[in-house]
C-alpha cells in the first residue's frame, strides 16, 4: 500500500534582488514526499539546497522572492505566508545544523520544551512529565539532568539532541533537516538517523547535505545544480549508476573517488547549469535538457 503523500512542492522561480537587477537561485525544483521517506537534497555549496529548504517554509530572506511556486502540504494547498505560519514548528518541523546557535541562549532546556509543549494544548501540571519524555525519546538517559541547563552548558552534541526533543514537541508530520550531521562520524550519523526514526515514525524526512555519505542513508536523493535539478530517483541506483554528468562529478570528488576537481572549462553559460563544467558538453548543450527516465531514476541531458 503506497503511504500517503504528505509534500508536492514546485519551487516556480525564487530569485534575488540584488543593486542590479535579479538573480535566479531556483528554478522549477519538485519535491515529492511521502509519509515516513528520507529524500536527501544534495549538491556543493550554492547549488540550492538551503533556499529550497527555506521556501517550503516560505522563510526566505527579505530581499528574496518565489514567483509561480506551489505548495501542497498533507492534503491541503497553502498558498500563503499566513496559512502555513501555524504549521511550522507543530507540523512542519525544522532541524538545524547547529543545535548550539538555533536554541535561545537565554531560556534553560526547560522554558524553551514548555514553550513547544503549550502550542500542543498540554496541561500545566503535566509539562515537566512530558518534557522529560522529550529528551528521554531524544537519547537522554537522565532527562532531569538536562532540563535546567541553559544552552551554553551544553555540548554540541548534547544540544542537537536538544533540538530533536524540541521537534519532538510537536505533531511533525515533516521534518526538515539541514546539514543535521555536520561535524559527526558515520556511527554518529547512523544513530541520528535511528533517533529520527524512532522517535518521529511516520513523518517525512526532508534532508539537505553536501555529504554523499549521509544521502546514501536516506530512501531517494534528488542533485541540485545552479538552483535546478539535474538528477533524481532511488538513492542506491543514482549513486552506483549516476547518468548526468554532474551527478558523476560529485561522486568523483569524494576522497575514495580520488578528490577530483571539476574545473571551469569554457566561459559561454548554458542552459543547463553544470555546462561551463562539463567535460561531455557540447553544441547540443546549448538547447535546453530534456528529461530522460529509467525505471528508478530521471535525468535532465542533452548528452544521450
């Protein structure tokens, strides 16, 4: 039985205003997700990722504006600014890279739990029990140990772990985790990835890296590239048998892979983003990709 679809997310075009002019950053990015699925977002720094990742949450900076962009969450269309502002933090959870910079350094692990619990209609007698099982389900043995330490009492650790038992004050039916594992070894990130998993089952997991090694732990990773996507599909099929020339790229610059460089070959940009860099490009690549398919994975290439 095929679980229930709980994001479908076109970006339109998100661009910058900047002294002169606009910039694209985005362009008509898609992003599928069902009820307890991993998608890894993956590409180099500037490829995207982050600004994809902010406009599902319609947080983007002032200076920057989503044209034609569509969002329907669990079911329901929202359209605006005000109609997803109630469903961040209860519904739409985000993760951040860095537990240490996101919690209020002013407020103990306490206040800033109870602060979450009370959006979930939580009964004041019943905080401190429920904010114990928070960072129980977040990998706390001794929970009361924790409750009233202030942020800069914390490991970096210790309070990405905090940020989860935050996230899991809530109703997440989708989480959104930037760089989540920055800084931490595959065993590490491997039971982060079992934390999420136990402690939010059905929820969908939206997950924005760099590192090929965390895509790899989640169910379909979608490549961005210059703000487009250039590959998408099942996670062991594009990373063992990649088809777009950049999807390679990234694969061959992994330390195993030899590190190498994909160094800026011609001047002329074209459609496609990763043209200026690709070893293959040629007169055909001035057109505009089309999509091409297999059975677990799509591509957009003019090389057949």
């Amino acid at each position: 039985m095929e679980r229930k679809l709980i994001l479908d997310y076109d970006s339109g075009r998100i661009a910058a205003k900047l002294d002169r002019g606009e910039k694209t950053l985005v362009q008509n990015v898609r992003l599928r997700l069902r009820a307890a699925e991993r998608l890894a977002l993956i590409g180099e720094t500037g490829s995207g990722k982050t600004m994809t990742a902010l406009s599902v949450m319609r947080l983007l900076p002032d200076n920057v504006k989503m044209t034609d962009g569509k969002l329907l969450f669990d079911g329901r269309e929202l359209l605006k600014d005000k109609s997803i502002r109630p469903l961040l933090g209860l519904e739409i959870v985000y993760i951040p890279q860095n537990g240490l910079e996101f919690l209020n350094p002013s407020r103990s692990v306490r206040r800033q739990l109870y602060d979450n619990l009370k959006k979930l209609d939580i009964p004041r007698s019943r905080l401190r029990e429920k904010a114990r099982e928070a960072l129980y389900a977040a990998g706390f043995d001794e929970p009361e140990e924790i409750l009233e330490k202030y942020p800069f009492q914390l490991s970096g650790g210790m309070a990405q772990r905090v940020t989860i038992a935050l996230a899991a004050c809530s109703r997440a039916k989708l989480l959104i985790a930037d760089e989540p594992t920055n800084g931490l070894d595959p065993e590490a990130t491997k039971r982060f990835f079992l934390l999420l998993d136990r402690v939010f089952p059905e929820a969908a997991k939206l997950i924005i890296t760099h590192d090929i090694a965390v895509a790899a732990l989640c169910d379909r990773v979608q490549v961005l590239c210059g703000g487009r996507t250039v590959e998408s599909g099942n996670t062991r099929q594009v990373l063992r048998a990649p088809h777009h020339p950049y999807t390679k790229a990234l694969l061959a610059a992994l330390v195993e892979n030899g590190m190498r460089e994909s160094p800026p070959l011609r001047a002329q940009e074209g459609p496609c983003p990763f043209y200026r860099r690709c070893v293959y490009a040629s007169e055909v690549c001035l057109a505009e990709p089309p999509r091409r398919a297999d059975a677990d994975t799509e591509w957009w290439c003019c090389q057949p």
